[in-house]
C-alpha cells in the first residue's frame, strides 16, 4: 500500500488528471442543468490533456523550440503537445455546436434544465 | 430501499474503478523521468530532425504542420463541421416558434 | 432433371399467375389452380417412379457460399407423392368451400406456393435445403392461417410462426453443430454422422428433434396445432393434418435415418426414450381429443396423437417400423383429410360445429356422414381400411425392437379412436332430421367428390396394399 | 501511370467526399443541380471502392500502404488499404449511394427549405468521407480525429431535423458521445504512454514487448476503448442515447446513422483491440469472453426493448441496438468463421437497417402515422415501399438466401466451433425475437385492409433508391462471393492467420 501511494506520488500529474476526469464525468451524469454537463464535459477533457501533456513532459526538459546555444538540456517530447493542440481544438467544436443546442432548446423551452425540459414535454409543468 | 440500493452499488462501482485507476497509475512509467517508453525513434527524430526534415525551429509546428498535417487537415474539417452543425442548428430553425 | 423442376416450380408459377389475375375471374382462376396443381401432381409422381425404380435426379447448386442439394431418395419421393396427390383434393374441394369466401385470390396463391415449399422440403438433398424449405413453408402457411383476419386467426398465427421459427433456429444450430461435426450435410452418402462418435450426440438429436417436433406436434410441442385450425377446412386438412406437420414428421425421420442413421441412434441414451416420447403424444393426444366438443378441435388432437404413430415406428429403428411408418404416412392422410373434408362439409351445410348437437346430421347428409364413418373407422384400424396395415407393421415393428408394450400402446389408442368417432357417427343417424341445406347445390359436389373419392382410395389401399407396397418397400430398402 | 493512380486511389477515395463537402455551400447559391452533384461523388466513390477491393482481393490481401506527407510510418500517419479498409470501405460507400440518392429533393419536409438542406448534404458527405477515413487510418490518433468529425456531423444531422425532440437528441447525443471520446483519448495517451507510438503496427509491435510490466495499464486502456467505443457503437448498457437520436433524426440520416456510423465506430474498435493489443493479449485479458458476453446481454435486452416500441423508427432503433450485439460478439469469438461471419454480418446490417429506415421514412411521410399498427394496407397502396422493406425484413430475420443468413451461418459456424453453444442459442433466440417485432407490421400492411386515404410511393429516386437496397439485400444472400472471400480474408489478418 505504501509503495503504492508512493508510485502515486511520484506520478501525481496523472492522478491529478484522474480525479479532474472524475469530477468532469460526475458533473456530465449528475447535473440537469445543460450548461453544467457542457462544463462537466470541458473539465473532463482538459483533465485528458493534462494527462497527455504531463506524459510529454521531462525533468528540466525546456520547451521543444530549437535554440543554438544551449543543447545540454533536453528538450521536452513534442508530439503530446502537438497532438493536444489538436484536441483543444475539437473540445472547441464540440463546445461550440453544444452552446448552439443549448441556444435551440432554451428558444423553446425557455429553460436549461434537462428535468424541466422533460417535465414541459410531458405536460406536467406548472408556472 | 430501492434508492439506497441504486446509491450502494454506484459506490462500489466507484469505489472498484477508483481502486483501478489508483493501481493504474502507479504503475504508469514514473512522471518525467529519462527513460520514459515514449523517447523512443518518434521522439528522437521530432527532436533531432525536424530542422532538417522540414525547416522549422519549433517541433511542435513541425509536427501539426508536417509529420502529422493529415491530422491538422481533419482538425480544420472539425471546425468546418462545427461551423455547418451549428448553421444547421440554428438558422431556420426558428419557424418551430418560441413556445413561451 | 426437369421433373424435378417441373414438379417444384408449378406451385410458384401457378401463384405468380394468380397473382396476376384480374380480381373478378374466378373460373379462370380455378383453372389455373387446378393445372398447376396437377402439374405439379403429375411431375411428382414421375418423379418417385423414376426414384423407385432406382433412378437418381439431383441439382446441385452453390448459392450464398453454400451448397443447395436437391436430390431426392424414396422416402422424399415418397412424402412428395403423398403431398402433392392430396393437394389436388383439396385444391377441388377448396373450389366449392371457397365459393363465397373472401380473398380467394390470396388464399390460392398461397395455396399453391406452399405446395413448392413442402415439395421443396419433400426433394431436399442437403440439410441446408431442407431447413431452407421449411421455413419457407411456415412463411407461405402463415397467410392462410390467419386467412380470416379474426382476432383469434391473427392470434394463432402468432403462435404459429414463433413455434415454428424457434423450432427452425433449434434445426438450425443442430445442421451447424452437424457441420462442424462430421464436415458434410449431404444425405446421398450414407447417414451423415455415422462415423461420429463423441459425447453431445444426445444434444445434438434433442435440438433435432425439438426443432422438427414443432412441426409433427410432438407433446409437449404441439399447442399452435389446435389453434391454428382457425384457418380454412381445406387448410387444416391439408396443412394441419398432412403437408405442414408431415413435413415436421419427414424431417424426423430424416435424422433419425439419414443424419444419425440406425446404427448410431441405437447407442444413444435419448434414442431409447423417444419411442415413448411418441407413445405418450399417441395415448394423450387421443385422451384430449374426446374431451373436445368442436369437431375440428377435436380432430387436431388426434392429429397430433396420429402423427406419433409415424414417429413411433421410426424410433423402434427397425424395418417393419419404418414399413409401417410409411404405410401410416400414406393411409393416414387420406383418411384423415377426409374427416376434415366432412367437417367441412357439416359446418357448411348443416352449420354445425360442435359433436354434442351432431343428432340427425346424418339424416340430411347421408353421403358425408358415411364417408365420416368410414374414415372413423379407418382411424381404429378395422380391416378393410389401409391403416390396419399400417397398425399391424407398426406393432411388429414395436416387436421386434423389443419393446412389446409398444405395440400395447397402439391397440389401447385404438379402442380409444374408437370411443372418440364412433358415438358420433351412431349419434348423427340418431333422431330428427336435422336442419340443413342438405347436400345439393352448386358447391356440393366440389366439395363432397373429393371426400367421397379419398375415402374409396382409403378402402381401395385397405383391400389391395399391394399397390402401395412397392414405394414402401423402397423406402424401406433405402434404410435397411 | 496506373502505378501511380493505384498508390494514390485511398487518398482520393477519402478526400473527393470532403473537398466536395466543402464547395457545396457556396456553390448551391449558383446552381440548382448540387444535390445531384452529391449522388454522383458517393458513386464515383463506390466505383473506387469496388475497384480498389478488386484489387485487394487479386492481389491475395497485399495492403496498399500510403504514407501521408511523404513521412514513413512511425513519424507520419499512414492510410493502410488491407482487406479490412477496402472490406468498410466498399460497405460505406455501397451504402451512402442509395441513401443520398433517397435524399435528393426529399428533406423539405424534415428538414427544411434549400439552404439546410444543403447543409444537410455537407455534414452527410462530411460523415461518408470521415467513414471511408475510419477504414483506412492506421494511426491511433487520427481515429480520435476521425471519430470526432464523425461525432459531430452525426449530432448535426441529428439536430437538422425540425423540432425541440431532435435538439434535444443531438444534445443528449453529444454528450454522451464526448465522454465515449474522452475515454477514447485517455485509452490513447495510456497506449501512447507505454508504447511511445501512435501508428498501430508499430504500437502492436513494442506493446507487445512490454506488457507484462503494465498489465494494469493494459487493462485499464483496453476497458478505456471497450466503454468509449461502446457508448458510440450503442453497445447494450450504454445504448440510452440511441432510440432517441436515431428515431427523432430525418430519415436520411437515421439510416446513414443506424446502418453505418455505428458501424464504423465498431471497425475502427476492432482496428484497436486486434492491431495494438492482437489476439494474443486479447486472449490473456479475456477480452474475447467479455465481447462474447456483452454481444448476448445487447441481443437479448436490445431484441426485448424493440418488442416494447410501438413506435416503428423507435422500433428499428431498439433492433439496432440488438444487432450490434451479434457483431460484437462476433468478433469475440476469435475464430475466422466468426469473425468472417460477423464482417459480414455488418455489411448486411449497413444494408438492411438503411434499408428498413428509409422504407419506414417512406412510409412514414405518405401517411402521416408512426406507430406500427397504422400501416393497414400499406402493401397494397405502396408496394414498392412495402416490398422492399418485407424484403429487408426477411434479411434481418436470417432467412436462407437473405443477406442476413449467410452472417448468421458463419457465426453460427464460430460460435459452435469454439463450443460455445450459449451463443449460438442466443443468436438462434435474436431472430425469432426479431421476426416476432418485424412481421407484425408487414402483417397488418398486406392482410389487413387499407383505409380510403391516396397513400403513395414516394417520388422516382426515392423509388430507384429502395429498390437497389432491396437488390443488394437479395444479392448479397444469393451471391455473396466477393465479400464474403474479402471479409475472410479481412477475418485472417485481424486474427494473424496466415
């Protein structure tokens, strides 16, 4: 147990993305209201591009831009960086496309919450 | 009952995935340490090379821009289909009134 | 080659045709009927002369990735012969029952295209084939149970089709099981698996027989029998007590035969016990069947009571059983689509269904009620009927397998056939005349010469087997 | 010269639907024939696609590997044309032809006047090349890519369809559908961590060599990618958004939707599991047991729900959910007859749920009803519609000489050959409970009798586009040749069968 807790420790980046997954998939199935799980949803991806950052990352390792003068100390991997930037931009999308249903449903529903949204379909809502 | 029920066992699933995930990441190779698996070939050649390769100081732009362009043409179809998905959503879509 | 065709394909073209008709040609359309159904009659007979006389006809074809067999032996050519004569029957007597029924179009075709499927099933030569016609069959049947579009119809035809697809997914994963098993499914050469000797053999002709059991209402299979005969007289004759769940009875007997073969079946544990699987369906079947007062009810009962007769000498495994199967196969049929043609005929003319209130029927209908009682008699197995025959091979079949209260089994079914017609035949001439339209008229004799001519054929085979013997004996010969 | 056509055929094949995707727009403002513009793409793309599986197949399964960029493959990203690709590929795009050409002129109705309906057409053109990039990606990231364009443009389509249900759908949808990704991109960063490769090969290759110093992290991936794929894929306890989305989308939409986009998820899962973990760690992690059992729990609950549905689009979605746990656990059985079997499963499921769901559309907008008991008389009053869709629904149901028996036969074939007879009895018990949801409706469309309403086929399209679904229902149970040779040997490089 001890050894395990100190393996955490060291990886703690990860674990730090884990819980913030966890808090971000929590919020996306708990809460009703639609702009909470698009929060949720955010949080939960930044948390992946935390991980993946972290798992690029190198002690002492400087930013991956070439620079003549001083090669002793290692670059950082690149590639998570590259890839995330990628991701960044999809979580945008999806962010994006999620505030326009959000904008579509609060036209007509006049509310951004899930339960009350169901609640006027089936005809039970009262003022 | 049926809720206590319900609550117990998302605990226990709780519980056994944050167990999981714990063991996982202790036994993930340790964070920032030289000998990580990921500076293998890939790595070394993004680093050492991609002045060479594609004349560009900053890897990371070597990278999105050229080892992995493939990926940055889909990442701008992303966008595109962002764009579109939200047009779609909610130009003439209105007509359905507002209900209020 | 093109018999087989001929015989096969009638059914499908003579519905196309129909199909095609214009609504309001009903003679036209009973033309058609009856070419195709005798075409197809024709070519089946030429068909199992040529088979029993040691010809051989076989198509082979690879379609979907897999290879279709049709290449039929003497006991297919046999149960194609059996079907496609009856079909003519009934298509005639259909003539006058349908005279002022609705959708006749409909019923005709489907008619006629479930007489390709059950020679289809009838000529198989592969089990791909055979589980291919078969479906086919509960697809193309399925129209005319639910014929009338009554609640009930439409519930029976429910009932009807998932009995008989499950059966069909059971027949299925047993055919991939033989597959897997033995590498070919093919029944020219020898029984499939008799090589095979390894544990799951008994799984393996449980989930046959369960599946073809549906069909041959083998208890406790056989509940969608009795409420399928919501359908048309001419459809629970034919269907219900011949085509449909003989092809049930075939398939049994072709794994009993031709997928296990005898050899193996003997070494079976299930084996033993399925004799008295069918000897209980046998004595129940016919227990039930007196206790129901609508007549046609009480004739799916002993439908499926008579259907373990078939299978019953089968199980004994031995030729004077499958003589005696196959006797029963042919004398039972025509006897007992002649009690559902008089069935017919009573709830027609005399507007009667129910065998308690059946005093002085048989005053108004004289010739309908003596051909009843013929093939009431025939179901007990008195002399000059066919059955006697066939009940008289099927105990020596019980005997020689050993098993001598097999044969027990079959004289106590007797008695009881006779307890549940006789009395109504005695009852109907008993009385005042009953109130009738009698028996002339313009459909009568469409529908009463069929009845009349079957039960004179019944007689016919009961005086002279002999004309029968040779198909019999081929069968037979195939096997042993 | 054919050399070079040849090399450069799967770039062209993924790209043609995108570039045209993207002058759609401004080029419907000019002219009137766009749309017919879209149905000739999807058919120069399947001319392509039977092309280059022909090639494939000639060639006895030698991959037509294309690096992207010029970068060769453990820096750049690769397009690998083996079976399998050329197998999806060839599904995708014999699938989108008929549906975009059910499509033209016909979603005024759903979806609206002829800006969204263009539009409509971007994102559909969008999701058909980002599929044919699912079958042909060979790097693990670019499936995350790949699968968020295709979340998307799914949602999009979704939420095209008039009305607050679609919204809500394609909202409930979304989400659901980013968490899947999320998990999908966490599978990734684990497999990136411990492997240091994106391009599956080379992945497979050095996790191979150290895995059993992470097995945790091997598991916990591997579960990562099952939970992620399977929210997408509608895999049985994470089915809740489907019934919804694909029922409330327009019609189009919910057959690209249920027939393929579901599909390619599955592909681009079994890519994973069998070209980065392979067989061999599948097996120590008992990966195939759980699809196996996943694929009876989907069958059994998703075949019982569809039965509960008296809606008939919320019907065949439920069926869907059913269907895809025949092809997972296809693929769970690990042998080359299942998983054989299972490809092919998937093939006919793309053409046959396409099939169902624009005949019910048909039906559905000629008369104004939904539920399964409002089509008395359709038979008569609409044959062709009805025709093909009884047609359809024999396939589903596994009838001989149907497209959907020959899957079903080769699955069987699997699932008995590794003894498994609890599957095989649960496949056997999905079709009758499939025929018993299907021919209630086809029932009560031909025996029943019509009303005196003027129901009609719909337009001559729709018409050509029903019927070539129909035809390929039957022709691929008649003949299935070809694809069934190409899905074996789909089945033998997934499994590393020589």
């Amino acid at each position: 147990m001890k050894i395990l807790l100190g393996k955490v420790l060291i990886n703690y980046p990860y674990f730090a993305a884990v819980i913030l997954f966890a808090i971000g998939s929590a919020t996306v199935l708990t809460r009703s209201n639609l702009f909470k799980k698009l929060i949720g949803i955010n949080i939960m991806e930044s948390a992946i591009f935390l991980m993946f950052i972290a798992a690029g990352s190198r002690r002492d390792g400087v930013v991956p831009i070439l620079h003549m003068d001083d090669s002793l100390r290692p670059y950082i991997n690149p590639l998570p960086s590259a890839l995330m930037l990628t991701g960044i931009v999809v979580s945008v999308s999806v962010t994006a496309f999620a505030l326009a249903l959000i904008v579509r449903l609060y036209r007509f529903y006049g509310t951004t919450d899930a339960k009350r949204m169901s609640d006027i379909r089936n005809g039970v809502a009262k003022e | 009952m049926g809720k206590y029920l319900r609550l117990a066992f998302i605990l226990i699933l709780a519980l056994l995935t944050g167990y999981g995930v714990l063991v996982t990441v202790a036994e993930l190779p340790p964070y920032g340490a030289d000998t990580n698996l990921t500076y293998n070939q890939v790595s070394e050649r993004y680093i050492n090379g991609a002045l060479e390769d594609t004349g560009v100081p900053n890897m990371v732009t070597a990278i999105v821009l050229d080892y992995r362009a493939y990926d940055t043409m889909f990442e701008t179809i992303v966008l595109f289909t962002a764009v579109i998905a939200v047009l779609i959503t909610l130009k003439g879509a209105q007509e359905e009134g507002d209900r209020k | 080659m093109l018999e087989l065709g001929m015989a096969l394909f009638s059914g499908v073209t003579g519905a196309l045709v129909v199909a095609s008709l214009p609504k309001a040609t009903e003679r036209l359309r009973r033309a058609v009927v009856l070419l195709f159904s005798v075409t197809g009659m024709v070519f089946s007979w030429r068909v199992a002369i040529k088979i029993f006389n040691g010809g051989n006809i076989g198509i082979i074809a690879q379609l979907g990735g897999l290879t279709w067999s049709l290449d039929p032996d003497p006991l297919g050519a046999m149960f194609g012969l059996i079907a496609s004569t009856l079909w003519v029957f009934a298509a005639i007597y259909s003539f006058g029952y349908m005279e002022r029924k609705t959708r006749p179009q409909t019923y005709y075709a489907f008619f006629l295209i479930s007489l390709s499927a059950t020679l289809g099933v009838a000529f198989s030569g592969n089990l791909l084939a055979l589980y291919f016609f078969y479906e086919l069959l509960t697809l193309a049947t399925y129209p005319l149970v639910i014929h009338e579009r009554s609640a009930d119809a439409v519930k029976a035809g429910r009932k009807y089709i998932i009995y008989s697809l499950s059966g069909a997914a059971a027949i299925l994963i047993a055919i991939v099981l033989t597959y897997i098993w033995s590498g070919k499914i093919d029944f020219a050469s020898g029984p499939i698996l008799v090589n095979t000797m390894r544990p799951g053999l008994n799984l393996l002709l449980a989930l046959f027989v369960g599946g073809f059991g549906v069909k041959a209402a083998l208890m406790p299979l056989h509940r969608w029998l009795p409420a399928a005969m919501v359908a048309p007289t001419p459809i629970s004759a034919l269907l219900h007590a011949v085509a449909v769940v003989y092809s049930g009875v075939y398939g049994i007997l072709r794994v009993v035969y031709s997928v296990f073969g005898r050899e193996l079946m003997g070494t079976l544990s299930l084996a033993r016990k399925l004799p008295w699987v069918a000897a209980f369906t046998i004595l129940v079947g016919v227990i039930i069947a007196t206790q129901q007062d609508v007549l046609k009810r009480r004739l799916a009962y002993h439908t499926i009571s008579q259907l373990s007769y078939i299978l019953l000498g089968a199980f004994t495994l031995q030729p004077w059983g499958l003589g005696g199967a196959i006797l029963h196969m042919i004398s039972y049929s025509t006897l007992k689509v002649t009690l559902f043609f008089c069935a017919g005929i009573i709830a027609e003319r005399a507007d009667e269904t129910a065998v308690s209130r059946m005093q002085g029927v048989g005053w108004s209908l004289p010739k309908t009620m003596i051909a009843f009682g013929v093939a009431s008699l025939g179901m007990v197995g008195m002399l000059p009927l066919n059955t006697f025959w066939s009940k008289y091979y099927l105990m020596r079949g019980g005997v020689q397998s050993g098993q001598w209260s097999l044969a027990l089994v079959l004289i106590g079914s007797g008695i009881i056939n006779a307890i549940c017609f006789l009395p109504t035949v005695v009852a109907s001439f008993q009385g005042e005349k009953a109130k009738s339209s009698g028996e002339t008229g313009g459909n009568t004799m469409l529908m009463l010469g069929p009845t009349l001519c079957l039960a004179g054929i019944a007689l016919l085979i009961g005086l002279y087997p002999g004309i029968v013997w040779p198909g019999v004996e081929a069968v037979v010969n195939r096997f042993f | 010269m054919t050399a070079v056509i040849k090399t450069h055929l799967p770039v062209f094949v993924v790209a043609a639907p995108l570039f045209v995707s993207f002058l759609l727009s401004p080029m419907a403002r000019r002219f009137g024939w766009v749309q017919s513009l879209v149905v000739g793409v999807q058919g120069l793309g399947l001319l392509l696609a039977v092309y280059l599986a022909g090639m494939i197949l000639k060639s006895s399964g030698v991959p037509i590997i294309y690096s992207m960029g010029g970068w060769p493959a453990p820096w750049g990203i690769e397009l690998w044309t083996g079976s399998l690709g050329a197998f999806f590929l060839l599904v995708v795009a014999g699938v989108t032809l008929p549906i975009s050409l059910y499509a033209v002129n016909n979603l005024s109705d759903e979806v609206g006047d002829a800006t969204r309906s263009t539009r409509f057409f971007v994102l559909y053109l969008l999701l058909a090349g980002v599929l044919a990039g699912m079958a042909l990606t060979n790097d693990l990231f670019n499936i995350f890519v790949l699968v968020e364009v295709a979340t998307i443009s799914c949602c999009g389509l979704v939420s095209a369809r008039r009305g607050p249900n679609a919204a809500k759908a394609a909202f409930n949808y979304l989400i659901l559908a980013t968490l899947g990704s999320g998990l999908i991109l966490g599978g990734i960063g684990l497999v990136y961590m411990i492997t240091g490769n994106l391009n599956m090969g080379f992945a497979g290759i050095a996790l191979n060599g150290v895995w059993q110093d992470y097995p945790h992290v091997v598991w916990m991936a591997m579960s990562f990618f099952l939970v992620g794929f399977g929210v997408k894929a509608a895999l049985f306890p994470l089915h809740v958004w489907l019934p919804d989305a694909h029922s409330t989308a327009p019609t189009p939409a919910s057959a690209i939707l249920s027939g393929l986009a579901v599909k390619g998820y599955i592909i681009c899962l079994v890519k994973i599991l069998f070209g980065v973990f392979e067989v061999h760690l599948l097996d120590v992690f008992r990966l195939d047991q759980i699809l196996v059992l996943l694929g009876m729990l989907a069958i059994l609950a998703g075949s019982i729900l569809a039965l509960a549905q008296g809606e008939l689009k919320r019907r065949l979605a439920f069926s869907t959910v059913a269907q895809v746990g025949y092809i997972v656990l296809g693929f769970g059985l690990m042998n080359i007859k299942g998983v054989a079997g299972t490809l092919f499963y998937l093939a006919s499921h793309a053409v046959i749920k396409s099939t169902l769901f624009l005949a019910a559309g048909a039906l559905i907008s000629a008369t104004g009803k939904t539920h399964v008991k409002d089509f008395a008389g359709v038979g008569r009053k609409m044959p062709i519609t009805m025709g093909v869709f009884s047609i359809a629904s024999l396939g589903l149901v596994g009838i001989p000489l149907f497209s959907g028996f020959v899957g079903k036969w080769y699955l069987l074939l699997g699932s008995l050959e590794v003894g498994n007879l609890t599957a095989a009895g649960v496949i056997g018990i999905g079709s009758v409970l499939c025929a018993i949801y299907l021919f209630p409706i086809i029932r009560t469309a031909y025996f029943e009798p019509a009303p005196e309403d003027d129901w009609q086929d719909p337009g001559v399209p729709q018409r050509l586009a029903l019927v070539m679904l129909g035809i390929a229902v039957i022709g691929l149970g008649v003949l299935p040749g070809p694809l069934l040779q190409l899905a074996q040997k789909a089945a033998a490089d997934l499994l590393i069968i020589p």
